[in-house]
C-alpha cells in the first residue's frame, strides 16, 4: 500500500476511534469502559508475543516484541502511567462534551509537544511552526465562540479543563515517545505491546473499585463500541507505523495527512449524534487542521 494511502487509512480509523469513544462512554461508566477497551489491547498483544514464542522464525518482523530489561519494563510502565492519566481525564471530558468539539481540542496534541520540546529540549520553532501556532490558538478561540451558543463557555465548564489537562498529559507522552523512540532505542512494536499490556494492569484495580463499588458511579452498559474503541485505535496505529516504514514516506506529511481524522470525528459528531452550530464549529476545526498541520511541517 502507498504510504499517501496508508496515512489517509490511519486518519480514518483515527477519526473513528474518537467516534466509538463517545458513543462507549455516553451515559456509561468511564472507568469500566477504558478497562475493557484496553483488556482487548492488551489480550491481542498476549496473542501475538504467544504467536513470537511458538513460531519466532516465522513472525512478521514489523510485530516483533524484543526482549526487555526490568528497567526498561519500568520505562514502558511510565508511559502507561502518563496514557492512563491522559485518557481518564480526557474520556469523562468526551462523555460530557460535543465529539465535534472534543475530537478538535484533543488533536491539538503536536501544538503542546513542540512547546514541551521548545521547553524540555531546547528546540527553536521554525516560522512555519509559528504561525502553526498561531493559527491553532485562533481556531481554538473560534471553537470556544461556537460552542457558547451550546452552553459551553471554555473558561469556566470543567470538563474543558479535563480535556486539556488530558492533551497536555498526551503531549508528555508525546515527548516521552521521542526518548523511547529514539534515544532509548525501542521498536514501535515494543512499545504499543507493553505499554497495552500494562494499561489494562494499571485500569483493573479502577474497574475493581467499580464494581465493589468504592464510590458512586453511573451503571456500566456493555456496547459494541468498547472493543471498536481498542480495535479503531489499534488499526490506525498499526497502519500509521506502516506508513511510517516505507523508505519513501515523508514523516512529517505522513503525521500531517493523519490529522485528517479531525474532519472525520466532527463529520460523524454532527451525521451520527446529531451535534448542533455544525456550520458554525466547521471553520475553527478546519483551522486546527491546518493549524496542526503547519506545525507539523514546520
């Protein structure tokens, strides 16, 4: 497959993961949802590394888990540390909030990793990354009008806040991506394998204290979704590394074709949920694409 092909592949099943995850967690348990959904992660990766025992030679090389060190299974448990966090808080804001304004906030991910990388790593922002910027924030500002006409004021509604608080947490594990990736030396594989794995260990005791229960909590409804949740997520990623290998593939026009997944999310917010002031969000979310894409590029 083409790796133009592959990435517009990702952004669709990217899009439709942020899809199931509002039609998994609308008026349902959050924290049993992101247990079972990661459960399915997490059970097909113990499928494959049993697959990588019993037939080694044979496994495709692009799913091939490497033996790790504890201290690397240490550095693959921070990782689902900082997912864990991100997607708690990022999951109840989706329950509570439009997708076709949740999905265009949540994207804003590489716009808070390259302020990090500006922060942590000394890097300097090219002017393409700066008006990147700039044109994010402008559109950010643009949803935060459209969604008052719902009820919505940004400055004040706590879900807002859950949901940055989720991106920024998603922008650390973006960074943190970057060390494993790159200077820790791990393969893709690896990572997704593990850091599956150890998020459903990290849920479980979450779900326990649901069910016992440990506090109030909404009923937990058991929906098709919450296995698409893991499944959406697992094929764009699965489809992005793909992309990602092919020794012709442009990574930064790669990442950028993937935010397509925006348009994706708000078309399905406002054809399957019946979302409201869709011609109204439509210019700031093709704002953050672009936006997001400039960033990208830069």
């Amino acid at each position: 497959m083409h790796w133009i092909a592959a990435s517009l592949i990702s952004a669709f099943f990217l899009g439709c993961y942020d899809l199931c995850t509002k039609h998994a967690v609308r008026d349902n348990a959050v924290l049993s949802v992101l247990f079972f959904a990661n459960l399915c992660s997490a059970s097909v990766w113990l499928a494959l590394l049993a697959g990588q025992s019993l037939a080694p030679a044979a496994f495709p090389a692009a799913l091939v888990v490497a033996p790790l060190t504890w201290i690397q299974h240490g550095q693959l448990a921070l990782k689902s540390l900082i997912v864990a966090g991100s997607w708690i808080c990022s999951y109840f804001a989706v329950k509570h909030l439009p997708v076709s304004i949740a999905a265009p906030i949540r994207a804003t991910g590489p716009v808070w990793t390259l302020g990090g990388a500006l922060l942590v790593l000394g890097e300097r922002p090219t002017g393409l990354e700066m008006l990147g910027v700039i044109i994010t924030l402008g559109s950010f500002a643009g949803l935060s009008l459209a969604g008052r006409a719902e009820g919505i004021h940004f400055h004040r509604n706590k879900w807002i806040g859950w949901l940055l608080a989720g991106t920024l947490l998603g922008a650390v594990s973006g960074l943190y991506d970057k060390f494993l990736l790159g200077r820790a030396g791990f393969g893709a594989a690896t990572v997704q394998a593990w850091f599956s794995i150890y998020l459903a260990l990290l849920f479980l005791p979450l779900a326990v204290g649901w069910k016992l229960p440990w506090w109030p909590r909404h009923e937990f409804h058991w929906r098709w979704s919450v296995p698409m949740v893991s499944v959406a997520l697992l094929v764009a990623d699965f489809i992005y590394f793909s992309a990602l290998r092919d020794p012709a593939a442009l990574v930064s026009l790669v990442s950028s074709l993937r935010r397509g997944s925006i348009l994706v999310a708000f078309a399905g917010g406002v054809l399957c949920f019946g979302e409201i002031n869709g011609w109204k969000k439509l210019p700031a979310v093709v704002g953050v694409a672009i936006g997001i894409t400039l960033t990208i590029l830069g």
